[in-house]
C-alpha cells in the first residue's frame, strides 16, 4: 500500500473516529446496567452472569499498546467532550501515538461488540476511572 493511500485511510479514520466513540458510549451504559442487575445477585437459569474475566485472558490482550484499562481511561475523557486535538494529546501523555489511539479505539470496540463479559468488564473500568 503506497504512503498516499495510507495517508487516505487514515483520514477516513481519524474523520470516523467520533462516531466510534459515540458508539462506545451506548455499549458502555448497557454494560454499566448489566453489571449493576447482575452484581451481587444470585444466578437466575437462563440469565447470564458478569464472571470476572481472567486477567491472562486473551481478549485483554492490548491492542496497539492500548489496554483495556487506557482505553477506558482515554474513552471517559473523550465522553467528557474534549476535542479531538486535546484528546490525542491526552493519550499521547499516555505514550499512545495519535495512529494507535484511532487503531486500538476501532479494534477495542469491535471486540467488546457481542462479547458482553468484556463489555461489563470495560464498563466496570470505564466507571471507576476518575478522569
């Protein structure tokens, strides 16, 4: 792939970015009500629980160098509403380059997408993070 095309592909990224974050949104608040009809409650058959996930688990994996804990760290400042230049600049105080952040951003949330134990798991990260 040449340098122009890339240069491209990126653009459209970083142009889709907000729309990845408006997204997370949603799915963090359902993990949030999940969690919270779940904590503590017995097991009911036929509904899931939130297990706590192993932390060798491979879905915790980092991505790009983002792991889940940055990512909800780095996602509760861009709900806070910064703009886009001041939250890269956030992550880049994290040691997160600007193309890694817009990387591990898409791939965190397609990975959390229909794996709601990963899903509760970042809710509960994204709650705790005080930002």
């Amino acid at each position: 792939m040449g340098l122009f095309q890339q240069m491209k592909d990126l653009k459209g990224f970083v142009a889709a970015a907000p729309e990845m974050i408006a997204e997370a949104q949603p799915l963090q608040a359902a993990a949030q009500r999940y969690g919270a009809v779940t904590a503590g409650s017995a097991p009911v058959m036929g509904m899931p629980t939130a297990a706590a996930i192993d932390p060798a688990d491979l879905r915790l994996v980092p991505i790009e160098g983002v792991s889940i804990d940055m990512y909800a760290r780095i996602a509760k400042v861009a709900a806070a509403g910064v703009d886009r230049a001041s939250l890269v600049g956030y992550a880049a105080g994290l040691g997160i380059r600007e193309q890694a952040w817009d990387s591990a951003s898409f791939q965190w949330n397609e990975r959390m997408r229909g794996d709601m134990p990963l899903a509760v798991h970042f809710g509960n990260l994204y709650r705790s993070v005080s930002v």
